[in-house]
C-alpha cells in the first residue's frame, strides 16, 4: 500500500537533545512538507521541499533542520535552539508544489513531547 | 500574508446538519479544500472547490463559496458520531495556508 509512514510516533526528549523524526513516502511524489501543530494554531509549515537535494524554509524553520537527499526521505530534526518544540509534527507529500493542487497526503504524525 | 479563520469548536446531535466555516483574506486563491483529522491522526482531504465556482456537492458534504465575501463553509448533512474531528479548511494562492481548525464534537 502507498502511503507516507512518520517515526517514531510518540517521542520523549530532554531539554539540549536534539532530536530526528523520520519521514518516509512510497508514493513517488516530489514534494515534501513539515508542518507543526499546536492547539487552537492549526497547521504551520516549518520546511518544504520540490525536488531532491532542495528544500526552503517555511514560515517557523528556526530551530529546525531537514534533509532531502532521496526523493523518499524528509527527516526533520528539532534542534535544541528550538525553544518551544513540544508539539504534533505531521510530514507530507504532494504530487508537485502546493500551489498547484494543494492535495497534500500527510502521515499519521509524531508527537514529540520535551520533559 | 493570507489569513484563514475557523471558529474553534462546533457541537451537534447526531442526525442534524453541521455547518463549519472559514473566511480567508487573499481574493486571489485559486482552490479552496476542507481537509479532516481523526484523534490522533494525520490530516484526510475531504473536498475542494475552485474558486470560479458557487457550490459543490459531494454525497453529505455541500461547500458553499461566497467570492465576494471571502467565505467558504462545508455542510455536512446526518451528522453522524463518526464525523466527529478536526476539520481544516486551506487555500491555494502561492502556497497552501490552513486555517486554524473546528472541532467537531457530535453528541447522541
């Protein structure tokens, strides 16, 4: 089945640890987004990238950082410069930019809570 | 930049219509979609409009667009317990921007 698969689901970190979440899609699309949830905020979008070995800073990227080197994989790390990371993180993936069609697939989403 | 409003919460019985709404600010978006999320989950599309159009029916869901007041509504008609949910509108215009998300809560 296709589809677009985040890990881990649930994820506990330590204040000054950084931490990556997975992001992986076998769907064969070329465009891949990080959003971040927050309650009562809805969807904002950290990173995007269209193409391989290419991706742009979305709307919150400080203290954020991603990767793009297989058209696959868009793992996203939260670094510890993030100052408020404790939130829903949900991955993406569309056919080619948003702008187009807007149908985005999203992953079932990690949770990432800072103790 | 463009600016996408949902009111937070909507509660229901079960068998009346819901009706959610949004209004957006950029009168250039080309398509406007209704997306849904389950507890829990990741986001679902559910339907989308293009913005030369008034109306768009799809089994229970109706979406309204009103152009000239930059405001979209989804109604779903028998609202059933499992409509309960998120549910997010987005508009297209250079980028995707969602708005802030309903909660749906569907009481018996």
């Amino acid at each position: 089945d296709g589809g677009i698969t985040q890990s881990p689901k649930y994820l506990f970190r330590k204040e000054g640890q950084n931490v990556t979440l997975s992001c992986e899609q076998n769907l064969n699309h070329d465009a891949m987004y990080w959003y971040r949830q927050d309650p009562g905020q809805g969807l904002r979008l950290i990173y995007y990238s269209q193409i391989v070995n290419d991706f742009q800073k979305g709307d919150i990227a400080e203290g954020y950082s991603v990767s793009r080197e297989k058209k696959e994989s868009f793992p996203l790390t939260v670094t510890s410069a993030q100052k408020n990371p404790t939130a829903f993180y949900l991955c993406a993936s569309s056919i080619e930019g948003a702008k187009n069609t807007g149908e985005l697939f999203f992953g079932e989403g990690s949770r990432l809570t800072v103790l | 930049g463009e600016d996408v409003e949902q009111s937070l919460f909507l509660s229901v019985r079960e068998g009346d219509s819901s009706v959610i709404n949004c209004t957006y600010t950029d009168s250039s978006s080309t398509y406007l979609y209704w997306y849904k999320q389950e507890p829990g989950a990741g986001l679902q599309l559910l339907t989308y409009i293009f913005s030369n159009m008034d109306m768009k029916q799809d089994q229970r869901l109706t979406v309204l667009l009103n152009k000239k007041d930059k405001h979209l509504s989804l109604r779903i008609a028998d609202t059933q317990t499992g409509d309960s949910a998120i549910y997010f509108c987005a508009v297209s215009t250079d980028k995707l921007i969602f708005g802030t998300g309903t909660r749906l809560q569907v009481f018996p």
